[in-house]
C-alpha cells in the first residue's frame, strides 16, 4: 500500500489554497501600490476553509474560499454637469445651455488652394 500523504495548507485541494491565496495577495499589492487608492487604508486577505463530514464520519468535503477586503477608488470630485431639455428629452450637457461661452469657437477657416505652376 503507497505511502498516504498528509493534508496541509500546501497540498489542500491539490494546491488551490496556496494558488487562491497568492492571486489574492497579488491583487493586494496591486491595490496597495494604485496611486488611486487611499495608501493607509488596510487590506485584508481572508482564506477559508469548510469541511463537511461524511456522515459516517469517515472524511470531510473540503471547499476553499479566499476573498480579499481592498482599499476601494479614490472620489473624483470636481466634475459638474447640466441639465436642460433638448428635442423635448432630459440630457446632461458639459456647460449651461443657457450660458453663452466666454470664447467661442473660431469659425472654420476657408482653405484656399493655389496652383503651383512649374518654371
């Protein structure tokens, strides 16, 4: 008869513990060093186990869940929009309709082509 193996964090679920928790600390660190993130906020990697025995006792189904708490975006704040109804419809727009703008835009310049003539 071979050699049994003992279970350990290493080869539970033929190695899906130590795989599921390195792709969670990868994704942390990833959060950590996003300039978007608040850099004090704590991360936080939570790897679970649920056994649940057979009813004769004999062994145990085992599922694995690792889940990671990470520092959520920065607010962006300073954005603005208007509201006015264009067409009869509720739209958003990027300045006030009723506002005139400060610099309009230049009017589109005429192209004027001239022929180029050989000597």
């Amino acid at each position: 008869m071979p050699q049994a193996e003992r279970v350990s964090l290493l080869n539970l679920n033929k190695g899906a513990a130590l795989e599921r928790f390195d792709h969670e600390l990868l994704r942390a660190i990833t959060n950590i060093k996003d300039v978007n993130t608040d850099a004090k906020s704590k991360r936080k990697i939570v790897l679970e186990v649920v056994l649940a025995p057979y009813p004769d006792r004999t062994g145990v189904n085992v599922t694995l869940r690792c889940t990671s708490k990470l520092a959520a975006l920065n607010d962006v704040t300073g954005g603005s929009m208007f509201i006015a109804q264009q067409d009869g419809a509720l739209a958003a727009f990027t300045h006030d309709l009723r506002q005139e703008p400060l610099f309009p835009d230049p009017e589109p310049a005429t192209t004027k082509v001239v022929a180029m003539t050989a000597k």
